[in-house]
C-alpha cells in the first residue's frame, strides 16, 4: 500500500512539473498557450462510469438538444468527452476554452485523483471553500488563455446529480458569458470597415463596427440593408431602419404583431433572394420575445425565430431598443447559411447585436 501511494505521489507531481500547475507556490508564472476551440465548443470531462451512468446521461440530455430556432436542428453545445486520464494526457485537451469538469475530490482511480489536486493547487480562498463545501464554481485561465472551466466538486455521484440538477442554468450562462466576452464572433478577427461604419453612424446614429467585406445593398436616412455574404456560401443580412415612439410603446403591448407590421412596411431589397416581403414563422416554433437592456439601463424589445423569403429560410434576431433617446432603431438580422454551422452563425449575429453602441467616433 505504501508503495502504491508512492508512486501515486510521483505521479502527481509529474503531472505538476508537466503542466506548470502551480504546485509550488514560489515558481515564477509562465505565459499560457493560447485557448482552442471554435464558437458552441465544450470539453466535458469525468470519470468512464460517470459518462456511461446517470449523470453522463444528464449532462449529454442537456447539451445535445437543439439549438432553438436553427433548422435543420444543430445541438446545444458541439460536446467532446475525455476521461481524465485521456483528458491529462493531451495538451491539446487542457488548452480548449470552454471546459466542464465532474470530479471526485477523493477518488481511487489515480488519474482523477490527480487531476482533483491539480484542480485544489490553483484555487483561490473562496474556491476552496466551494470546493470543501461540494458547489459548482468556475476558473478562468487555468490551461489556456481565455480560457473557463467550470467545476463540479463532490464526494459521489449522488451529489453530482443534485448540483447538475441545481446548478445547470448558471453552468449554462457561465460557458456563454465566456464565449461572449472573450471569443466574441469569428467576425470581428476581420478588420473594421471604416467607411461603411461611419455612413451608417452618420444616417442612424449606430455603430456597429462591421467587418470588411460587408456591402450596402440599400440606403438611406431611414432605412438601410447590408450583407456580409459567408466563404462558404449564404449569407447575413442585416437591416437597420428607424422608427418612432408609437411603434416601440406598441412593441410593449402587442411585440409580434408589431415586428410583423414593420417587415411588411419594409420590403427586402431584390439582391436579397429576389426581395419583397419577409414572412415569419409564428407557430412552429413559436416566435421568441424577450426584454433586454443596452448599457444596464435602456429596455428594448428582442425577438427571435425562423423567417422566411420564396424558397430561402434562416434563423433572425431583431432588436428595437429605444436608442438613442427619442429615435428607436430596429436592428435584424437574417442568417441563411448553406453548411452545418448554423448555430454559430446565429451567435456570431448575437455577439454583432449586442456589441451596437452609440459613442461619437473621433
């Protein structure tokens, strides 16, 4: 026995010296690898077993079911499974930015052992309290950079299974809240269009900082179409058009009906799969409609769901806060993509979206 806890100890240490964990203290602190992994990635990792029983059920159950409004169906998440042992082994494992871990903090598999103490080396005084007290917290930068793991500390499956139950919608919005921070879309790693960005502040007043090779299809004081057509094939569309004061306080009342009437007052452009009127799908599924907020203070109404032109179909986010104050701009955008990546595509719109801000340019 002793023997055995001795070359477990050795092991362990390895995987420290291996890994820069941090194990001592006093070390000086090297630069992280940069983080892997696209957009809607995640590593899971936890004990064989686990996978194969009721909790690996749980967390495949919850990850894999579809993207809501992206048709045909793509998942939640595009899930990877490692073993801790497999998980250890591979560099190119550690480095992928969004992981979740299930650990034992007191296993007899020696892998997931060791892993757990790498997990203990690096935390913080109030991680550690999480961790001695089975919760679910999360690490930012700790194989790669950006990168976020998020941990799931317990004694047994059991326990696993009431902190998954628990806690999903925050492991949930934690993993996003990384991707939308740190990754943000693929298509801000393309430079800025200087000069479209700056007509559309001087028409609209919005900023929305485009990426080179987004083209105006139409524009003018109030309305305006752009599109920022994919190597792949398809496309984004965007529309940003103006409205008034009576059409935002009308979103509040009766939000579909409202979205409705303004695609119908605003045809698409012929470039745009031969124009005219933009249909919605209203039933199956349901359109989406949410109250968000720009800057923490100004409501806005946001719908989301399928919509459709002659034979062309996508998935659509639109927004229409009242921004700036006393000149609502509706922002939409319209994501017919030819490949598999749907879902990211509809993030990346999500990212764009939200990264609208009204600050003069210099």
């Amino acid at each position: 026995m002793a023997r055995k806890r001795f070359w477990e100890l050795l092991f362990f240490l390895g995987l420290c010296h291996f890994l820069g964990s941090g194990c001592v203290k006093d070390s000086p602190e090297k630069p992280l690898p940069p983080a892997l992994g696209k957009l809607n990635e995640l590593t899971i990792v936890m004990d064989t077993l686990w996978w194969q029983g009721k909790i690996g059920s749980e967390v495949r159950g919850h990850f894999s079911v579809a993207f809501p409004f992206v048709a045909p169906a793509e998942p939640l998440f595009k899930a990877q499974y490692y073993s801790p042992n497999r998980f250890l082994t591979n560099p190119k494992f550690l480095a992928q930015r969004n992981c979740l871990i299930i650990i034992r903090k007191y296993s007899s598999n020696a892998q997931e052992q060791a892993l757990a103490k790498i997990i203990e080396s690096r935390l913080s005084q109030e991680q550690l309290k999480q961790w001695r007290d089975n919760q679910v917290f999360a690490m930012d930068k700790v194989w790669s950079d950006p990168q976020r793991v998020m941990v799931v500390a317990v004694n047994d499956e059991k326990q696993a299974l009431q902190l998954w139950e628990q806690y999903y919608p925050t492991i949930y919005q934690r993993i996003r809240e990384n991707e939308t921070h740190l990754h943000e879309s693929t298509l801000f790693k393309k430079k800025p269009d200087d000069a479209i960005n700056r007509k559309l502040w001087e028409n609209h007043k919005v900023d929305l900082d485009l990426p080179r090779g987004t083209q105006i299809i139409s524009s003018t004081d109030s309305i305006s179409w752009l599109q920022y057509p994919y190597p792949e094939g398809g496309a984004l569309w965007l529309l940003i058009r103006r409205t008034t004061v009576a059409e935002l306080a009308r979103s509040n009342q009766s939000p579909e009906s409202t979205l409705q009437g303004i695609l119908r007052r605003t045809p698409a452009p012929a470039p745009m799969y031969g124009g005219g009127g933009i249909r919605l799908e209203e039933k199956n599924p349901p359109l989406f409609t949410s109250t968000i907020r720009y800057q923490k203070t100004i409501p806005a109404t946001e719908w989301r769901g399928l919509w459709l032109l002659g034979a062309k179909t996508g998935s659509f986010i639109c927004q229409l806060p009242n921004f700036p104050p006393d000149a609502p701009v509706l922002l939409a955008g319209f994501v017919e993509s030819a490949q598999s990546n749907k879902v990211e595509k509809l993030l990346e719109l999500q990212f764009l979206l939200q990264r609208q801000r009204t600050e003069m340019k210099p």
